[in-house]
C-alpha cells in the first residue's frame, strides 16, 4: 500500500515547535516578571564576580612580578658590591622576600620569592632555616615545572655547609648522573671537595679525575689539577 503523502497545505496548519516554545517563553516572562529579573540579577551578579576574579588574579600576576623583580634586583646588585652585605642589608631583603612569599604562595612570583629568601638566610650562615626553605621549594609548581634540579642543588650545597657530608654526596652524585641537570658539572667538582672535607684525599682525587675526563676544558681545570698534585703528594 502506497504511503500517504503530506502536503505542503497540511504541513503549514502543523504547529511550528520552535514558535511554540518561543511563544511559551514569552507567556511566561510576561506572566512571572519578577522571577524573570531576579534571575537576570543573579546572572549579571555572577558574571561580574567571574570577571572580577580574573581581573583580580591578574592584578596579583602584576604586582607580585614587580615586587620580586625589584627585590631580586637589590639582592644581586648586594652580592655583587665591593663590600660584604651587612647582616641589616640580609635582614631587610629576607624580610622583602619572605613578605612576598607569604602573600603570594601559589604565584611564580611568590614561588621564586621563596628561593631567593633561602638565598638570603644561607647568605646569613642560617643554614637550617635556608634548607627548610629550599625544601620546600620541592613541592612547588616551579619544581614541577622543570627547575627540580635546581632545588636538589641548593638543598645538597646546604647540606655540604651543614657538613651533612653523605647526604650531600649522595644528592650530588643523583645530579651528576642527569645529563639534562645544568648542574652537572658543579655536582662533579662538589663530589671531589666533599671528599676533601672528609680527610679522604684518595677518593678526593678519584673525584677531581673523573671532573677533568668528563669536563676537559672547565674553566677551572688549571686549579683542579694542581689540587690533584697536593692532594696526591698528602696521600
């Protein structure tokens, strides 16, 4: 049996679904027009909190960028002056740091406010408060990132000055066998001094020869050699 076919006449007397619901839409604004604003006010309310908030996070962006570049910039400018930072120059750029810090924990910013802040006290020969804070510089999303090496490296020199001689070795020789580590060759050279820290001139000569064949053309392999002789000649 053929299919019987709807024709353009009929298909205009159906209702139209879209004008249907538009219609409906309408009825009911007009019908419940409080409803209506109150839900219009809560809308515009909570687009305007959205765009406060970014506008927010971005001021902070700002601000805590240029309070760190600002206090980095005094920090280097100290260590490299003729004159050794007195403890009330430390005392003021920890306070500078630490400040940002705190007020901005989760902001790169506050993040790098975090290293130079430990920078500051090892300066100090605060060496525990320096290895706290580098510590936890670990869990930051800095570390995350890509500059987890640089953290272990400063936690291992601050261990070395703490004279925690092992542990440093140990972090010393992990960086060392990272060929992406940028602190590589520095983590080659400590290995050999912590031995010399320790009285063990033969292993600290070990060190120093395994420094001069894995980086023959280091800047200071003039001084490495010649701290090879004295150490072999004491041995």
């Amino acid at each position: 049996m053929a299919e019987k076919r709807v024709t353009r006449k009929e298909l205009l007397k159906e209702p139209d679904e879209f004008m249907t619901t538009t219609g409906e839409v309408i009825r009911y604004v007009r019908e419940n027009p409080r409803v209506v604003s109150i839900a219009g006010v809560i809308a515009l309310v909570c687009l305007l909190a959205v765009f406060g908030f970014f506008t927010y996070k971005k001021q902070q962006q700002t601000r805590s960028h240029e309070l760190f570049e600002k206090a980095a910039g005094d920090y280097e400018a100290l260590m490299r002056g003729p004159a050794p930072a007195s403890p009330q120059q430390l005392d003021a750029l920890f306070e500078r740091f630490d400040l940002i810090a705190k007020d901005y924990p989760s902001l790169p910013a506050g993040e790098m406010a975090l290293l130079y802040s430990g920078h500051v006290l090892y300066q100090k020969k605060d060496y525990a408060g320096a290895l706290e804070r580098y510590t936890r510089l670990q869990s930051s999303s800095l570390s995350k990132s890509g500059l987890e090496p640089l953290a272990l490296y400063h936690i291992a020199t601050t261990r070395f000055a703490l004279k925690e001689y092992e542990e440093a070795k140990r972090l010393f020789e992990d960086l060392a066998k990272d060929t992406n580590s940028p602190y590589r060759r520095e983590a080659y050279a400590s290995v050999a001094r912590i031995y010399e820290a320790m009285n063990k001139n033969k292993e600290a000569v070990q060190a120093y020869r395994q420094y001069l064949k894995m980086f023959p053309e280091a800047p200071d392999a003039a001084f490495v050699k010649a701290r090879i002789a004295d150490l072999a000649g004491e041995a």
